[in-house]
C-alpha cells in the first residue's frame, strides 16, 4: 500500500496506519513518527483527513517540535492526534533502540551511510513482578515477529521517500536549469557593459538567492580589474519597481539616470586579483578564513559579522572556438540568504547528504549542515557551484558579445576589453 502513496506525507500517514495494524494489542501505549528530514518535513502538508477507522491522520495534524543532541530538529506526528511525547533517544546516531525499556524506536534510512529520515518510536507499558525488574520489550511488549514486521515496514518506507527525494531533487536542477538559460537570453539582450552589469546582478541575486552580487571588469591595457558604483537620482522610484521586468528595465536605465564611479585595484590583490591570476573559481564558507581576503579589491567589510558572511568568485572568461579566449573580469557572489523553512529548493539543499571533492580551485564540498555551522548564512551547495561554472562561461561570452556591439554603435572604443574604461563611463 505504501507504494500507491503519490505524497510523502500520504506515505508517513500509511506507515503509521501500518505500524498501529501491525502492534495492535492493548500494552502498546502510542506510535509516533518523529520526522528529521528538512525536505520531508516540508511535505507535511496541512490537508484534512482520516482513515478508514475515522483516526485523524497526520495530514492534518500539527507537529510537536522536539530538539536532538547536536541541535537537530525532529517534527513528531501521531496519527491518533494526541500530543505527542518526547523522543526516548539522544539523537539519530543512537538509532535504533530495541529490547528493553519499554520502547522501541527504528530508524527511517534507506541504506549504510544515507541519511536518517525519520524514526518510529513504540511506547509499551511495561509490567514487573516481585522482586524482578523490568522485563525484555520482545517478551513483555512484542513479538519477534512485530519486531521484524516494523523493522520491515520502516525499511521499505525509507527506500521509497528516499527515491522520491531524489525524483525531486532531479525536478529542482531541471527547473533551475530552465531559469540558467533564460539568464542567458536576458544577458545576451544588454546593448551595453552597463546594461550587461545590471541584468546580471539583478537575475543572479535571485538565481542564487543572495544579499549582493559584485562585478569588476578586466583591463587589458593597464592589468587592472575596474568595479562601478552607482548613485541613482532615482532611488524612490526604483524602489517602488515589482517583478522582474520591472527590474530589468530599471537595469537598462541605470546608466542613463545615475553617476558611475569607478574604481581601480591591482589583480595582485584580493580573491578577486587571485581569480584573474589563477582563472580558478574560489568558495570562501567565511570570508575572514582566507588570508588573500581585501577589504578594497574585494569589496567587503571584515568587521564583526560582516566578516562572517560567505563568497563565490570566479573569472568570467570568453573562450572561443580557435582556442583564444578573453578575461571579461570576475563575478563575486556575497552572502547566501537562509531561505524560510517551508521552501522546497531550500528544505532539499539542507536535506542532501555530504558531497564528493569540489570543482578545480573551491575548498572541498561539505555537507549543507556541516557549512551552515560555519557560518550566519546558508552554504553554497555542490549544485550552486556547477551553475556558477557554467554561468561564468556564458556571461564571459555574452560580455564580449555586448563590447562588440558597443564598440560597432561607437559607443566605445577599443578591441576586446581593452578602452574598457571608456565603455564603462558611456
């Protein structure tokens, strides 16, 4: 029956309706489901129902939120709409507890090293007799073959929200996939390198979902990487701007309606100056953990919690198809913004278990729990750093597309990214 569940929360509520089937007998005290999963607990929906038997199901039951040791969170569900007890284990790494004490509880895990999804704990009221302690769950509460019934049934569970996690997850890099090439399309729109600016940091903040995207452009003539700051005549109104049409059309204009001031700095300095020089993509968890950080070339602020927040720079390089290629100049991606706990993109991100080695030049990928310890921000996931790549080879192409078509409008003046000074102030 599992099986022909199309919901995870259908699924959960089957398997407790199962489980109750299974150990019914009058000492069996209360089954609970206690969910650990970021994503599962994301699929615990609020819809009304019940079963066969008119027992409110946990569909429409509220959860009961418990804290593990290690600070992880446990959402508990019960189908009988009791409220639900505190777990009778420390954390998930004690899972799973059978034989004594009156409890039981198994884990929800799809395989050796997969993660803990959930955990089904059985309450049985235990009974002793003079001068004997409390007796063995399997004589005193159920039965071997109860035991391995459930052990069974939470097995059989766990491979199958484990698969349909993965369905999901496959759905979640489609559909980003899906916005990585409207990204391109908008880019490849700009009829000028401020307009090109604009549109990228507008469409990768929220590609990204982060508090400020940076650009500095590469001079070829003076080895320098130059980066903009605008001061817009037009701040009220901007701000009154919704959607991203509304965005992007304000991108196109900021260079006709604001003050450009550019600023110039040595690609001998910052993670900045060290993407030109070693054309690598570069992951900072905390920025303040790398000594080649710059407060000016990289334009950041190392004090307090600022100093806290996380990076990603890269090179935006246009290669070409006889083997020439051009440095555009860098894109900084700063501070990653938690995404609120009912978010399906961000309940998977922080459901993912530990990734394999980085790209060339990241720090080694860690697992989403283990990079948010690190830090005030959500971590960069494995998944963002491959749309990063692609992304810098796409805007480096694109970027040199729209100088050439500057320079084609005499609007600029120079070949490749060099005079790119002149097509930055225009």
């Amino acid at each position: 029956a599992l099986w022909h569940e199309l919901e995870p929360r259908g699924l959960l509520r089957g398997l407790l309706h199962s489980a109750a089937r299974l150990s019914e007998q009058d000492r069996v005290l209360g089954l609970t489901l206690y969910v650990a999963d970021p994503w599962l607990s994301s699929q615990m929906g609020e819809s009304s129902a019940s079963d066969g038997a008119g027992v409110v199901s946990s569909n429409s039951m509220k959860p009961t939120t418990f804290y593990l040791e290690g600070k992880v969170t446990v959402h508990a569900f019960r189908r009988d709409g009791v409220r639900a007890e505190a777990p009778r284990f420390a954390d998930l790494a004690s899972l799973p507890v059978t034989g004594a004490g009156g409890v039981m509880a198994l884990p929800l895990q799809a395989g050796p090293g997969r993660p803990v999804l959930a955990a089904l704990q059985v309450t049985i009221e235990q009974t002793s007799e003079a001068g004997q302690g409390p007796r063995s769950l399997h004589r005193d509460g159920l039965t071997a073959s109860q035991v391995i019934g459930l052990q069974l049934l939470c097995s059989t569970a766990a491979g199958i929200l484990d698969m349909r996690r993965r369905i999901e997850s496959v759905r979640a890099v489609r559909g980003r996939a899906r916005e990585c090439l409207s990204i391109a399309a908008e880019v490849n729109g700009a009829h000028n390198l401020s307009e090109f600016e604009a549109r990228v940091k507008v469409l990768c903040t929220k590609f990204f979902n982060v508090a400020n995207v940076r650009i500095c452009f590469y001079d070829e003539e003076k080895q320098e990487l130059i980066t903009t700051t605008i001061r817009s005549h037009r701040r009220e109104e901007n701000s009154k701007s919704h959607g991203q049409a509304a965005r992007l059309q304000e991108a196109s204009s900021l260079a006709a309606v604001g003050r450009r001031h550019l600023t110039r700095f040595s690609t001998k300095d910052g993670i900045v100056g060290r993407c030109v020089r070693k054309q690598a993509v570069f992951h900072l968890e905390r920025i303040t953990a790398s000594p080649f950080i710059s407060e000016t070339a990289d334009g950041v602020d190392l004090n307090g919690r600022h100093g806290e927040i996380n990076m990603l720079a890269g090179p935006m390089v246009a290669r070409f198809a006889d083997g020439t290629a051009h440095i555009i100049g860098v894109l900084q991606l700063l501070e990653k913004r938690r995404r609120p706990p009912d978010d399906p993109l961000g309940a998977l991100e922080r459901s993912e278990p530990t990734g394999g080695g980085g790209a060339s030049g990241t720090s080694p990928r860690k697992g989403p729990e283990k990079a948010r310890a690190s830090g005030i921000c959500d971590p960069f996931t494995p998944e963002d750093e491959d749309f990063f790549a692609e992304l810098l080879r796409i805007l480096g192409l694109a970027a040199q597309r729209t100088v050439q078509v500057q320079q084609a409008g005499g609007m600029g003046a120079g070949r490749g990214m060099k005079g790119v000074e002149r097509l930055l102030v225009v």
